[in-house]
C-alpha cells in the first residue's frame, strides 16, 4: 500500500518524494516537511516578519496539501512548489500588496557562523547594513537567488515577473551596493 511505503529519507528525489505523497504516503509528507519547513519558515518571516502568521499559514499550506494531495499536478521542486505557495498564501493573509520597508534582510547563515575575526565580524555587518538599505524587491531577489539558491526562473515564477526582470533586479541590487560600499 503506498501510504505505509518507508521513505529513504536522504536518497528519495523530490520527484519521487512527491508522488508517494500525493499516492498517500505519510512519511513522504513527513519528510517534505523536514526538508523543507526551516527555509519556509525563514522565507516566510522575511516577507512577513510575524512569526505566528507565518506559522499559521505554513500549517495552513501543509494541511492543504494533505487534504488535496491526489489532485495536485507533479512537481520536480517541492521547495519551489512550498515557496510559492507560501508567499501566494501570505499576501492573502496579511492582506498586503508590497512588503512594509522596515524589513531588513536577515540571514540564519551568518547567525550560524563562528565569527574567527574582528574584521570578518566587521565585513559581515558592513554587508547586512547593504541589504537592509535595498529596496524590499531587491532584498527579496538577492535572498531568493544567493541565500535560498533559487534558478532564475524559479525565482520568476515566485514572484511572478519575468525572467529579465529578476536579473535586471539583482543588477541594480549589487550595483547600488558596490556603490554604497565606500
């Protein structure tokens, strides 16, 4: 029966991964979660910097995937699929058109790090105060791209733009902050 199937869970493609979920299989839906629940959530709390909405529509996103699971179209990115849906879910939520321009861009990679240097540390902060200075667009574009290593077109299809449009985005991003670097 595929929903007491065992899940290889560091070998499965998400391909795979996704069609014994939608076939049932709960330890592949457990294991979607696992994946990919950490870098949603961050995802999530940067276009929206309140936790509990962003909990609540992750919960809300993964209850509905459960409960529509055999009508859902194939995928060959869970992560790109989750990312979009997310964002989608969170503008209706949070009832908003653009991004509120206090959210800084925060990195969980940096808060991981142990800062060996002064200079580093020094390099590092130089950097995020950069980021936080961008428009809430570009900050999204250098997140999605550099930190959550999204394709180009991944990146399109989340926001919904064109292709040329992301990159002409991330231009202007890291040309205003060579500029500013200074």
């Amino acid at each position: 029966m595929a929903g007491s199937e065992n899940i290889n869970q560091t070998a499965i493609a998400d391909h795979e991964l996704w069609t014994a979920f939608k076939q049932g299989n709960v330890q592949a839906f457990s294991e979607m979660y696992r994946r990919h629940a950490g870098a949603l959530y961050n995802y999530g709390y940067h276009l929206v910097p309140d936790a509990a909405l962003v909990k609540d529509a992750m919960q809300d996103l993964f209850a509905d995937l459960w409960r529509t699971r055999s009508n859902l179209s194939d995928t060959t990115s869970i992560k790109y699929y989750l990312f979009r849906s997310l964002r989608r879910r969170l503008y209706r939520l949070a009832d908003i058109k653009t991004i509120a321009t206090t959210t800084s861009l925060q990195t969980e990679s940096i808060e991981e790090l142990t800062i060996r240097t002064e200079e580093y540390l020094l390099l590092t902060q130089k950097l995020q105060y950069l980021l936080s200075r961008l428009p809430e667009r570009q900050q999204e574009v250098i997140r999605l791209r550099f930190y959550d290593n999204f394709s180009w077109d991944e990146i399109a299809g989340i926001l919904q733009i064109n292709e040329q449009s992301v990159r002409n985005l991330v231009q202007r991003a890291v040309l205003k902050m060579r500029e500013n670097w200074k």
